[in-house]
C-alpha cells in the first residue's frame, strides 16, 4: 500500500473507510477460482461479492446505485485491494463515470444501478484493426437514418466480449469532420442481429481479447450516448481512468513488489551485483514519480478539471514502472521463474502487454507530442 498516498486534502473519514474495509475483507476472505471457471465469470463473482458489501461505485451518486462519496473513498478502496493482491478489481469505474457524464438521465438511471450490481456485464468497443487505438485512424461508420442508425465496421482487442451483454462502442458519425468532431459513443446490445463476437486465443492459452464484426447493426437514436461528436471526449474520460494507477489499485500492487526489491537490496548487500543493485535502485525512483503523477491526477479531477491528454503520460509511467519492476524482480528472484511461488513469472509475461493495451506507447507518445508538446507533424 501506498505511505501517504491521500494526504491533498483527505477527508477526515477516510481511515475509518479503510478500517470498516478491513474488517468486511476479514469476515469476507477473498473467493478461490474454480477449476475450469473462466476468469471472467470468477472475477464477476468477486465483483458481486464486493458489491453486496457495498464497495461499488463508492465515488458514484447514490441514485444511480452507487454510495455518493468521493473520487478519494473509491481510490482508498483500489489501493485496500491492490494491497492485499485481491483478484482483481471491477474495472467498470471508467465506464460508470463516461455515462455520468455523458449520458441522459434516463440512460443514467437505468444502466448505472445494474452495471455497478454486476447484473449487466459491459466490454468497450474501442480498438480496430489497422487502427489500434488511435481513435483517430478509426473507420467504424454508424450511418444516420430517420431515429436509429446502421453500423459497419469492425473492433478488435475488445476484452471478454464473449462473456458481455453490453458494448461502449465508438463510432465515426461524420466523415467530413476531424476525429475529435466526428465521433460519438453508443450502447450496444451484443445480441443484436449482425453483431458477431470471436474470441483470440492467444500464445499463453487465454481468450481474453476479441474481434467483434459489425454487420449493418441497428443501433437506435436513443442508445446513442450524449450528442452526435461526443465520442471523443467521452473516450478522454474513460481512459483518464484506466490510466490513472491510483484508480485501478496497481500502485499498492507495484508498492509491494518495491518494498520486497528494496527489503533484498538491503539483506543481501554484497551479493546483488552493484548492477542489479542500481537496477533495484531505478524501479524506487519510477515507482515514486509514478505515486506522484497519479496523486497529481487524483486531486485535479477532485478540482473538477476536466480529463485531457495528460493521461497519456500517466500511461507511459505506468508502463514503464510495471515492466521495470517486473524484469528487475525476475533477476532478484529467480527461482520463481519456474519453481514455487510462480505467479511472479506470469505478472512478468502479462507486463509486456502493457506497451500495447489500453493504447500503445507510440500512440501515448504522440498524443503527447501533438496534444500537449503542440509539435508539428513530420512530413
């Protein structure tokens, strides 16, 4: 867990969540998976249990199903989880947070209390092949007719779309206008007639990641998400908070694994290489400027200013810090490459993915030199 983590202006309440959170984790051990249960249904299971405790949507308004605290009361509980390696935390923050912003009030009321419950289960259709995720290289069309639209397109690593009801896909509206005009976000019904879903298989054995046709699939006026063009901020918000590590509990995850490396560079001083020692070194230093950029982050969104391309930099942090870690763990302990206690072998290989999801690092790099540095592009 992160030291002092929270301390820009805490509420005073917040110990107090965190211990009430303790003491449900110990009357709630956490859930085993299941032989054979995929991870999706495990990880829903788990999202469940968290949510009759009402550990859901903390920072969400207490009409639409959440507890109607703040961004911090949400972001204590990811770092509690993070902390004790829970498996995995409900990743739906970012979407609750798209639809608060953007949604009607109808769409409000009527999706948030079931996404939040775990009744409704969503993936986001972001991501196309030749493409990747640069939203502005996107082809998917949604043309417009009298009160719904026909879609084309297609989507690709969507993750466990095949276990999901409802999609947030973007598509482009207009294709006259920029990408920051011309996209906008829609709910999407996965058994609509011309949608089709494939699963990936990919080298390690898993199904994680999906492709996902869109075949002149109906969408109608009203599951349109905020106006025609909104697409585009919406996808700012939903990635401000998968980027943020604060939010999806890494920083108590990666906290621990940094105070293990530091514990081993003290212990066996004079048998770490001076090398390695220095590598133990530079995964402290990533770790603590990382801290600092998420708490940063945190306290502008408690300020009400609005998700930009900053992200990107959060991104790149975090990529930088996990696989850093990881590589430098792997080296320190090796036994765990194959003997017991290998889990850190598999946080290693998952690592390596973090350069390409949630938007690649060439992508967070322009982004950042385009949006933020205001470079010009190369001829």
């Amino acid at each position: 867990m992160t030291d002092t983590p929270l301390d820009f202006g805490d509420p005073a309440d917040l110990d107090q969540l965190r211990g009430r959170f303790r003491a449900w984790l110990a009357d709630h051990p956490l859930p085993q998976r299941q032989p054979d249960e995929p991870v999706p249904v495990f990880l829903r299971r788990w999202h469940r249990l968290l949510h009759s405790g009402g550990w859901v949507g903390l920072d969400v308004p207490r009409q639409y199903g959440g507890q109607g605290l703040t961004a911090l009361h949400q972001v204590a509980i990811s770092d509690e989880l993070g902390a004790c390696r829970a498996p995995g935390i409900p990743r739906i923050g970012y979407l609750a947070h798209a639809l608060l912003e953007f949604g009607s009030e109808e769409q409000r009321g009527r999706l948030l209390p079931r996404m939040l419950a775990g009744e409704d289960v969503w993936c986001q259709g972001f991501s196309e092949p030749g493409a990747g995720s640069d939203l502005a290289g996107m082809t998917t069309f949604a043309e417009r007719h009298e009160g719904h639209y026909t879609v084309r397109g297609q989507k690709l690593w969507t993750s466990y779309a095949q276990y999901s009801g409802l999609c947030l896909l973007l598509a482009r509206t207009d294709r006259s206008l920029p990408p920051h005009k011309s996209i906008s976000a829609f709910i999407l019904p996965l058994d609509r007639p011309g949608v089709t879903v494939r699963p990936l298989r990919a080298a390690n054995g898993d199904d994680e990641f999906c492709e996902l046709f869109l075949d002149d699939v109906r969408i109608e006026d009203a599951e349109r998400i905020g106006a025609e063009g909104d697409g585009w901020p919406l996808a700012m918000t939903t990635v401000s908070y998968e980027r943020n590590a604060l939010d999806t509990g890494h920083i108590s995850t990666y906290g621990l694994l940094v105070e293990r490396l530091r514990r081993s560079a003290h212990d066996r001083r004079g048998e770490l290489p001076d090398g390695l020692l220095s590598e133990i070194g530079r995964c402290v230093v990533d770790y603590e400027v990382l801290v600092a950029h998420a708490r940063r982050r945190t306290a502008e969104r408690r300020g009400g200013q609005v998700a930009g391309p900053e992200s990107s930099v959060d991104k790149l942090l975090m990529t930088r810090t996990e696989q850093r870690l990881y590589e430098t763990a792997l080296k320190v302990f090796p036994e765990e490459v194959f003997g017991e206690g290998g889990g850190l072998f598999g946080d290693y290989l998952y690592s390596r993915a973090a350069s390409v999801y949630g938007g690649t690092s060439q992508i967070q790099r322009n982004i950042i030199a385009k949006r933020i540095l205001r470079l010009p592009s190369g001829g």
